[in-house]
C-alpha cells in the first residue's frame, strides 16, 4: 500500500463521459488520474453496448444482401456457411480499433491510468484494489463519478443456463440459434431483434407495453412497427413472459396472452441500471435511487457539491453522445473553464434498428400534452430519387412546426441513414430556424437530404389547408 497521491480530479470509470472529462480538465493543465476496473478503456459505449451492436449491424446487412435485394436483378441470399466467427469478426476488429484510440487519447493528455476497482473512504479519498501492486488511495478536491451502466436482469428468467443472455453477453454467443425471443422492446431490445431477423432468425419480439419505443412519434413507431415485421420479427406486445421451462432441446416460454413459444436462445433486454455497487457512495455522502442511479443538477453535481457524475450512471437520456458533453460540461463548472456551459437543449437520438429510426424535438404527442400548435410535412422516399436509387422506398422525413411562424419545433426520419440526416434538422432547430431553411436551401441531387425540402414543401400545403 502507498501513501496517498494527490490529484486536481480523480475521475471513476473511462467510458464516453469519463474518457472525455478526464481529457477535458488535462487539456487545461489538470493533474488527472482515471481509474479503470475493466480489462479495456471504453466502457459499455466501446466494449458492450454502443459500437458492438452498431457494428454488427452493419455485419448483419453485408451478409443478409438486404440493400442489395430487389436492385438490378440480384438474388442474394445469406451464406449457408455463415457461422458465429463470420458474424463477430468485423464487431471484434471495430472494438479493438477503438479501445486502442481511447487509450492513445488518455495518454495523449498525460492522464494517470489506475488499474484496479474504486470505492470511496470519505468524500476526498478514494480507493483503489484488487491490484497487483496492492491497494492504491488517491485524494483531490473534485472526483467525478463515470462508471456507466449494468443489464438489468429484469425478470425472474433462468440466469444460469447459457441459452439465455443480455445485452453484454449476448457478444459472447457461441452459436447462432434458429428461434430466439427478445425480451424487452426497447431500444437494445428492437436493435438486436432487427440485427437477428435479417439473418433469417425465427425472432419473438416480447414486451408489456402496447407499442414500439413510446417516447418516438406515433406514426414513427407504427412505421417501425410495420417495416420490423416484414423483416419476420413476430410482436408480442402487451404481453409478458411468466414462466421458461429450459428443456435439453428447447426453452419452452409461457405468455401472460397464453401463448407459448419454443425457442433455442433468450435475450433478456429489460434496460439497464446505473454501476453504483461496490462504490461505497454512503460513505462520500451520496445516496442511489431504486435503479442505481445517482442524482444530479443542470451542472452535474451531486448533492456534495465536489462529487459530480455523468454518463449513464445520472440516468436518462443515457446516450454515448450526451455522455460524452455531460463529463465535459461537469469538468469545466467545477474548475471553472468558460469553455463548455452546459450541454445543449437540442438532443437528437438515433435508433439502429432496421431501417433506422432518428429523431429531435417535438412528437406530435408532446405538442398536444403541452398545449403546443402544430402542423406537419411529410416527404416519403419513394417518391425521392435517390431513395429509388438505393431501394428505400419505406423511408420518412416528417417535420413538427409552429403554424404560426413556421419555426421548426422536431424533426422524424425513419430509413436509410436517418442517423446522419437527423443533423441537417439539429442545425436548424438548434438556431432557432424555420422550414423555411430546408426550402431556401440547396441540396444536391440525387440524395436523401433533399427530402426536408419536399417535406417543408408539404407543410406548406398542409398550412395553407389549416388556414383555409
């Protein structure tokens, strides 16, 4: 055991938040010590959760063919042979390229790694064993708690049979199962359905609740709804599992409906829970809620007032990207840098789904919830050249605005590339804008970005009609 060493900010967890709050006090001449307990940098974001399910993803539509089917005669059907090792070899080369880059940005700014597991002692120490070179404790006057998230096991499902996974150790799946159920309808949960459907995977998409991802736009979710099911994945919403009977040859799954269902693998996608266990938080002075979570100010400071957190371990919206500026926006409030304020009202989120779904601002629910008027343009792919061109023909920009002052109030883009097109419309509702841009402005032809013109094009006409 050492004597203490003193730090400017010790920062928990190397995740998007703590990666990038830890970067951000360096930068500005901070003494900095972040402390890892996994083997890798990059939390759940570059390990677990964020790049691994994009990534196969993109695996899942390579080997599928599906953009390729229906275009120029092609008949492509998935590879007979496509084994585990195929599938997981792209997710495993992308991780590995990025662990890689975290590390090389934390020793870029001269941040002190620490191996090992944290736990406070009072509110200024910290902790650090299970080392091999024995216990570690380190004093600073700020400390910023970024230890991510864990899968919420959620149900009372068998944990010890290995049929049944979450959305960590579904990346460790040995073999790929003719019949899976997904076990939550969320944003994990629809990802992951989507990216087994297309592999032409039997797949049972499972969740109490009557619709897809209440906090999307209505009509988006029913879209999402619709294009899920012509991949083959078989909803049971509003329903529930309540008993598994894991047989040597099936599990056999009982719904609250009275359905029953026989499937190879489980996918338990009940959300997830702040990593606070183990932490010893009582004993800086900071509670948890029910679900881990640890609660924060518009500043990210918990209740003393030294100790910040950020990242998913603070809860909703539990994004990479806001994590990311939440740890930069804490680090600068509490030494003092008029760099970064806080992080912005405007938060776009995406939904790799297949297709996908992206979205910023208003839904049409949440303007009648709060009293808001509205009008709305739609542009549909299929009438968009470059939609034709690439066999989208399901895709949708839909735009909530004022009538009023036609002032961009959301922005709801379902199909190809929904997660980069989403930006054009941040842009715009970050300033304040009108659809009146998207009209004024030039796009280049053929592309998906042109349809925000035909869409504001189409909430004039639905204005005019509102008027008359």
């Amino acid at each position: 055991m050492t004597d203490h060493r003193a730090y400017d900010l010790i920062v928990i967890g190397s995740g998007p938040a703590g990666e990038k709050g830890a970067a951000q006090a360096a930068y500005f001449g901070k003494r900095v010590a972040l402390v890892e307990r996994a083997p890798f940098l990059g939390g759940a974001g570059v390990n677990t959760g964020t790049v691994p399910s994009k990534t196969l993803r993109e695996t899942a539509l390579y080997y599928s063919g599906i953009r390729q089917r229906g275009l120029y005669g092609v008949d492509y059907s998935l590879r007979g042979d496509l084994t585990i090792g195929h599938f997981m070899h792209r997710e495993q080369d992308v991780v590995g390229t990025l662990r890689a880059a975290v590390e090389r940005n934390v020793a870029r700014h001269g941040i002190d790694l620490i191996r090992g597991v944290a736990r406070f002692e009072d509110p200024h120490t910290v902790v650090v064993d299970e080392r091999p070179d024995g216990e570690e404790r380190l004093t600073a006057p700020v400390i910023l708690v970024a230890t991510g998230s864990v899968p919420n096991p959620g149900t009372d499902l068998p944990r010890d049979d290995p049929r049944f996974y979450d959305s960590d150790s579904v990346l460790a799946m040995t073999r790929l199962p003719a019949r899976l159920a997904v076990v939550g309808a969320g944003v994990i949960g629809c990802e992951y359905a989507c990216i087994f459907a297309v592999l032409g995977i039997g797949v049972h998409l499972i969740d109490g609740r009557d619709r897809l991802l209440g906090f999307l736009d209505g009509e988006t979710s029913d879209r999402l709804r619709l294009q899920m099911e012509l991949l083959g994945v078989r909803m049971a919403l509003a329903n529930g599992v309540i008993k598994a009977l894991p047989n040597p040859g099936a599990i056999h799954l009982v719904l609250r409906s009275g359905d029953t269902l026989e499937v190879d693998a489980v996918l338990v996608a009940a959300g997830r829970l702040g990593n606070t266990a183990g932490l010893g938080l009582d004993r800086a002075g900071i509670a948890v809620g029910d679900r881990g979570h640890i609660t924060v100010n518009e500043r990210f400071q918990t209740r003393v007032p030294h100790i910040y957190a950020a990242g998913d371990v603070v809860g909703f919206p539990a994004l990479a990207a806001t994590s990311m500026e939440q740890g930069r926006v804490a680090v600068c409030h509490a030494f003092g840098f008029r760099y970064k304020t806080a992080v912005s009202s405007v938060l776009p989120l995406a939904i790799y789904s297949i297709p996908e779904v992206s979205m910023v601002g208003e839904t049409e629910e949440s303007c009648r919830d709060k009293g808001l008027r509205y009008c709305v343009g739609r542009a549909e792919f299929r009438g968009n050249a470059r939609g034709q061109i690439v066999g989208d023909l399901a895709g949708q920009v839909k735009l909530i605005f004022d009538p009023r002052d036609r002032r961009l109030l959301g922005v709801h883009i379902v199909g190809e590339d929904a997660a980069e097109l989403i930006h054009v419309g941040v842009m715009v509702l970050q300033a304040g804008g009108t659809i009146d841009a998207f009209i004024d402005a030039v796009f280049n032809y053929p592309s998906l970005g042109e349809a925000y013109k035909y869409a504001a094009y189409d909430g004039l006409g639905a204005l005019a009609r509102l008027q008359q």
